[in-house]
C-alpha cells in the first residue's frame, strides 16, 4: 500500500488516515529485502570423475521423490511429489534420461489445491504423467485435502486444469493404462474385508471413461498385500502396468520407503488379471546390504520402468543417500538405471544383493543440455524460477521481486503454524552444501525476524535472522528440535549487529553437522556458532516424507495478517 496522503486524510478522515498510516508503517517496517541466494554443495562420493559416456546417480539431487515419467517421441517427461510445498508437482523433460530441465510447476495457482492446516508431508503424494493423443494426464492424491484428482494440459510445461476429483477411487497413487481403445485406472486402497495386519494393502483397476473423466464398471483386486501374503508383505502401492511381448506387467513398490523398501514384478495375459508374480522378486532393492559399506544408497523402489525409442529399457526409482546410518537430510532423491530382461521375459533392474552403482554407462540416447538452478539467484527476473517453493498454498501477497532484490513480508511463523509463512526455499542436494544471503532488514518491533533457515519441517529447523532483543539489532540463532520447543524455537546463540545495515548470513551442512556464520562486510565471516545437530533435521528424527530446503525467511507479528 502506498503511504497516505493529505488529501486522503481530509477525506477519510484523522481516524482513519492514522489507521491506514499506522498500518502502512507495520508493512514497511516488517519486510526484508534479500539482495541474491548462493548454493554450492558436493557429495564425497562424487570424487572420482566421469568417464566419457558415463553418468551419476543421483539425476535429480536433493527431494524429488516418487518419479514418474513417460516418453512422447524422442522427449521424456518426469513428475515428482512435493506435499504440502507450493508450487507443487515439478514437471521435468529430457532428451537423455540423464540431465533434466524443469520446465514448470503442475500446481501453479492458489485456487487449484489448498495446503492450509497441512502439516509439510501431507498434501500432494505421490504423481503419475501419462500422455495420449495430444493430452497430458497426471494423477496424484491430495491427501487431508480433497482425495484423488486427474488435471491435464496439452503442453507439459503448463498451464494444468484445474483438479478433477474423482471420489469413486479411495486410497492413494492412481494411475492410468491405456489399453487399446480402452483405459483402467490403478489404485493403492485397503484390501477386500478387514486388513489382517498393519499395512496389509491391495492394488485395484477399474474401467475409466477418459472423455467423461469417471470410472466405469466394477472394481477388482490385482493384489492382495503383495507377492507373497503369507509373509505379511506391507504398503504394496505406486501401481503400474505396462505391455510387452503379449504380457501385461504390474509393477509396484512393497516394504515401505524405508530401508526394506524394494520394487516388485508381476504379469498377466490379461489386463484383469489373473497375475503371476516373479519368483526372483524383487527386482529392486538394497535391504540387507551391508550398513558399512562406504556411500550406501538404501531405501530404493517406487520404480516406473521406459522404453526409449532405440528398445533400451530404462527405470527411475526412489533412493537415499544416508551419511550415517539411516541419517539423510536430503531426502529422496531420484535415481536411474538400466532395465534386463530374463531369458523367460521378466525384467530385473538391479540382481539381488548388489548395491546401486552411482555411476553407470549413459543410456544410448544422443547427450543433450539441461538448464538448472543457478547458483547464484540475482532476483532479476520478473518472477522467482521454478525451483523455488513456499510452504503450503499462499493467501495474499507475501513477495515480490523489486529493484534486483526479493522482498519479504508476513505475520505467519515458520514454526507450529498451519498457514502460509513468507518463506522462499530451494532444495539442500548435497550431503555437504552452503546456502548464503545478504538480507537488508531493520526490526522495528520486538518478533520481528529476517534471514535465513534450514528447513526440515515447521517443528524441526534452524533460522538464522536478523531480530530484536531488548531494543538493539542482534544477529540469532535459533533451532526448533520438536512440536514442544517455541514456535520460533530456542536461542542458541547472538551478536549485535548494526540496525539496518546489510547483513551476510551462511549455512554450511557437513553431514550431521550444520555451521552458522555471519559477516558485516563481504567475506569477513564470523561464525555465530559450529557444528550444530543437523541430525534433528534429518528424515529418521523429523518424520515425514520432505527433505531439507534452504530458504530466505521473514515474520513481524505487528504486520496486518494476510496483507
């Protein structure tokens, strides 16, 4: 809002010119100006080089979980999770398989899903893109808000429909087959009767009118529990069918995204069913893989299996990359391998008990450029990039890009709300990575807080913030280890700054352990504190299903809610 006038003042009034003015103060006063974000990070087990012809897992670093991907001619199109952040559902493309371009968001408008209350790893599971006659269809769950949905577009980088729900499915990751004239719809749901124990799950089809955008026709089951229900298999879900040879093949993730996760295969000559899964199961996984060996990849599956147009079959999968036991704060991140198939027709894409190789003979596609995220984001553009997400749907104004700086504003804390705070986050993608700022921002009132955090979720984090203790500008930090702490979390540590001066702030990860620094003039750090518990901000600790993002954040509890 601009600044009242004096004309405005004999019109409206001195009462309420005061209130607007006041208000018009509150605002100014509570945003920060963020002049550019720097990422770098690297892995350790990234040190040898690439051999001509070679490339890396993982193809998408840091939280991309749950891939789905599908091939229109020579293109390849992939859609990842990302619950309760907005935007959501990233939308990839690749000449290669191996280096990816986003290319948009499939959940781009405030109006098409709503976050609010969700806590982080609610909101949107996990996402399935399929293609046919000139449509793009993704499937995808809002969980706690609203079921299973369908939105289409004919060009991939956007705009998507708005959701089309589809409340004759329960359950969570539907996904088409296109069968002839004829498509089914798959879905994750509870068995037929009662479960007979925790996490006793079954994959169901059912006939979709694609035109009229409903299921048809009775339900079936194609599983019940997983491959084998006399061992108690648990979350059979991520349901796929492709054709081959004159079989159908179900393929589907078991064991839970922990560390027994694992991919499994069954076919069919019959769309219906009856299904015959494979004796060798399963054909992905790493449980019961040593825990010392150096740079283990664990908790593989949720695998979607392409054919490229050369007869190469390939799969992207689900991974983690722990730096200490079941420790990772990068999330899942999503991976590629080659497909072999068995001389009776059954596809392996990893022998049991080997481990995931990071770096693999690149698929027999010509290598094709990719655009990434800059390292360092300027702000110059008219509108943040697509890698840039908020937490849950936003309500409002809360930035803007202005002058070459990202401007901040809002009265939701990062921590214990359900609302939308003024947070802009990209992914951590390394086990070891550094994210700086420089913040301009003078704390008018007592709350007030601005700079930047590292995020697992709204109940386990650390900020990093210019703020206000007893009338003086104080650079702080402060960690939230749990839903008990405050909801700002509890000081570590401070430093008198210079009120209003620009400030550098830096977070460095080394694995479990997280660096704070800040610095008044460029390159002269000074570290506020060292080696903090990064572990709270890991998967095994915080729950859920997210990885840490590194984000540029600002409250004031004086600023007007929702303006």
């Amino acid at each position: 809002m601009a600044a009242v006038s004096r004309r405005q003042i004999v019109a409206l009034g001195a009462g309420m010119a005061l209130a607007l003015a006041l208000a018009d103060f509150a605002r100014a006063a509570s945003e920060a100006r963020f002049d550019w974000f720097e990422y770098r990070g690297h892995d350790p087990a990234d040190a040898t080089p690439l051999k001509p012809g070679e490339y890396r897992n993982p193809i998408l670093r840091g939280f991309h979980p749950d891939p789905s991907l599908t091939r229109v001619g020579d293109d390849f199109y992939l859609v990842t999770s990302t619950f309760a952040y907005f935007p959501g559902l990233p939308v990839f493309r690749s000449r290669d398989l191996v280096t990816w371009t986003q290319i948009g968001n499939a959940i781009d408008r405030p109006d098409q899903l709503d976050f609010t209350g969700l806590g982080l790893s609610r909101g949107v599971f996990a996402p399935t893109i399929s293609h046919r006659d000139g449509t793009f269809y993704i499937l995808n769950t809002c969980v706690d808000c609203g079921g299973n949905y369908l939105i289409t577009a004919t060009n991939p980088a956007g705009p998507w429909s708005d959701p089309i729900w589809i409340k004759e499915i329960d359950g969570i990751d539907p996904s088409f087959v296109f069968d002839g004239d004829r498509t089914w719809i798959l879905n994750n749901g509870p068995p037929e009767g009662t479960p007979l124990y925790e996490g006793h799950r079954a994959i169901w089809i059912q006939e979709f009118d694609l035109a009229a955008r409903k299921p048809i026709g009775p339900r079936k089951v194609l599983v019940n529990g997983g491959v084998d229900l006399s061992t108690k298999p648990i979350w059979i879900e991520g349901p796929h069918i492709f054709k081959r040879g004159g079989w159908y093949y179900l393929s589907c993730a078991e064991g839970g995204t922990a560390e027994g996760h694992s991919q499994v295969i069954l076919r069919s000559r019959n769309v219906l069913g009856p299904y015959e899964p494979w004796s060798g199961n399963p054909i992905l996984t790493q449980r019961g893989l040593p825990r010392d060996r150096p740079h283990p990849i664990t908790s593989a599956g949720h695998a979607q299996l392409v054919e490229t147009a050369r007869g190469e079959w390939w799969a992207s999968f689900l991974a983690t990359q722990p730096y200490a036991g079941d420790l990772y704060n990068t999330g899942r991140e999503t991976f590629l391998l080659p497909v072999k198939w068995t001389d009776d027709g059954w596809p392996v894409i990893l022998p049991a008990g080997q481990a995931i190789p990071r770096v693999h003979r690149r698929p027999d596609l010509p290598p094709a450029p990719a655009r990434t995220a800059p390292a360092r984001e300027e702000f110059g553009g008219e509108a943040l990039g697509p890698e840039w997400m908020t937490i849950r749907t936003p309500r409002g104004s809360w930035h803007r890009l202005e002058g070459g700086a990202l401007v901040l504003a809002g009265a939701e804390p990062l921590g214990g709300g359900k609302g939308q705070p003024a947070y802009a986050g990209r992914r951590q993608q390394h086990v070891e990575a550094e994210a700086v700022t420089r913040v301009r921002f003078t704390p008018e009132h007592d709350g007030d807080r601005a700079g930047l955090a590292a995020l697992q979720s709204s109940d386990f984090f650390y900020a990093l913030t210019i703020t206000r203790r007893g009338g003086a500008a104080v650079v702080a930090l402060e960690r939230r280890a749990g839903p008990r702490d405050p909801e700002h979390g509890v000081t570590v540590a401070t430093a008198e700054v210079p009120a209003g001066a620009p400030l550098d702030l830096r977070i460095t990860a080394r694995g479990g352990k997280y660096d704070f620094a800040y610095a008044r003039s460029p390159g002269r750090w000074i570290t506020l504190a060292a080696a903090q518990d990064g572990t709270i901000l890991s998967t095994k600790t915080a729950g859920g299903f997210v990885g840490v993002t590194l984000g540029l954040y600002a409250y004031s509890p004086a600023r007007p809610d929702g303006d």
